[in-house]
C-alpha cells in the first residue's frame, strides 16, 4: 500500500474516542473478533452513535441486550440491521464468515432456556460458525435428549442452557466426548435464586469436560463455543 494508504489506516489506531466509549478499533486484529456492543445500560442515542461509527469499519456488527428502543433507533441509521427480540440481539453482517465444517449445538433444558441460548446461537453465528437448536429437552422428560444423541455426538462443542436445578449439562456431559459449555439462566421457582442453584449444580457437576459460563451469558457461551469450534 502507499505511504498515504498506511497513514489513514493508522489514523483511529487503539481506539476511537466518541466521548462517552472509546471503541477499540484492533479488537479483530488482536483476537480475531471485533468488539461487541452491550446495548444494556447504554441510551439509543450512544448505541446509535457506537453503530454509525462501526459501520465505518470493515467488520460485522453484534449488539446484545437491545431492546425495541434501541433498535428502533438503530435502523433508522442501518436500515439492514437485524433484531431478535427474544435473544435482544441487533446483528448487522457486512461480510459473511465462511463456516468450518464442524458445528455447534445449542441445547436448552426448557422452553423458557431459549432467550439465553438463542443469544449464544446468534453470536456464534455471527462469527461463523453453522450452528444446529435442540430446545426443550430436559431432565423432566430426558428421553428426549436421548432422542437426539447421535446428533449431539456428532458436534464439535456443545452449549447446553438450563435454569432450576441445572442437571441437563451433567447428562449431556456424560453420553458426549465433546466440550460442553454449561449455560445456566435465570429461570426457576424461588429457591432457584435466579440461577445461583444452576450455577452451582453445574460447577458442580460430576462429567468431565463441563465448563460453566455467568447466568444468562449466552454471549459468552457463543463466544468460547466459537474458539473452541475452529481450533
């Protein structure tokens, strides 16, 4: 490239100062992911500012925990961007990644599971990978998990999301030898303790090869689910 080439690519080099968030710009040059933008606590107005200048770069756009709010304000500036008001998520795809050939598998113990698979999903789409739901299978009926175990066997890394007590990772840690990434959430009667009781049933957990991600991160159930994916 020419020497004018190198200065304008230099010109935002560590991170671009809006203000009220300085946008690290080599986030994907340093890890292979640009930074994301967690919408929650942030007005429309910032989360709008934060896109209009990302769109200036030459990578995807993901936004999680957006709510209509935000996204109404968003579109107005990127009219293809995309929202999924059951995982919160605002995605904007300038340039697809092309997918290895291995695969995820997303798997909640319950139907109420899937805002915080759904977010694991669709970040670990984002960043290319082909990702494959399995909702609803849980412990109250495992059968149904069964059903599916070849399949399951068959991915490269699984995230398995579940709230009351947690068990779903366990069984699935123990039919797979595959990486699982326990996911608990926040669903459950009282003394679930809005997750604690998942959280700790799967750190907990006698199967090997079970790791445990926050309650309700599915992002970054996605995230490790992706690394682990195209290793």
């Amino acid at each position: 490239m020419s020497i004018d080439e190198a200065e304008k690519s230099f010109i935002d080099f560590g991170h671009k100062d809006l203000g009220f968030a300085k946008i690290d710009t080599h986030r994907e040059l340093r890890t292979g992911y640009p930074e994301i933008i967690f919408c929650a606590g942030k007005t429309p107005a910032q989360v709008s500012a934060i896109v209009t200048y990302m769109l200036t770069q030459n990578h995807n756009i993901l936004g999680t925990r957006a709510d209509a709010a935000v996204y109404e304000s968003v579109k107005n500036i990127c009219p293809g961007i995309e929202y999924n008001p059951l995982a919160k998520t605002l995605v904007y795809i300038k340039e697809p990644i092309p997918p290895p050939k291995t695969w995820i598998a997303v798997v909640t113990a319950g139907t109420s599971d899937i805002p915080a698979a759904e977010e694991a999903a669709i970040t670990a789409e984002v960043f290319g990978n082909t990702v494959k739901r399995y909702f609803d299978t849980g412990v109250a009926g495992v059968h149904r998990v069964y059903h599916y175990a070849d399949e399951l066997r068959s991915a490269r890394v699984l995230i398995v999301a579940a709230g009351m007590e947690g068990a779903l990772p366990s069984i699935v840690g123990g039919i797979v030898d595959k990486p699982v990434i326990a996911l608990p959430t926040s669903v459950g009667y009282g003394a679930s303790f809005g997750g604690i009781a998942a959280l700790l049933g799967m750190l907990n957990s006698c199967a090997s090869g079970v790791s445990v991600v926050n309650i309700d991160n599915g992002f970054g159930a996605g995230y490790l689910a992706s690394m682990i994916n195209k290793l």
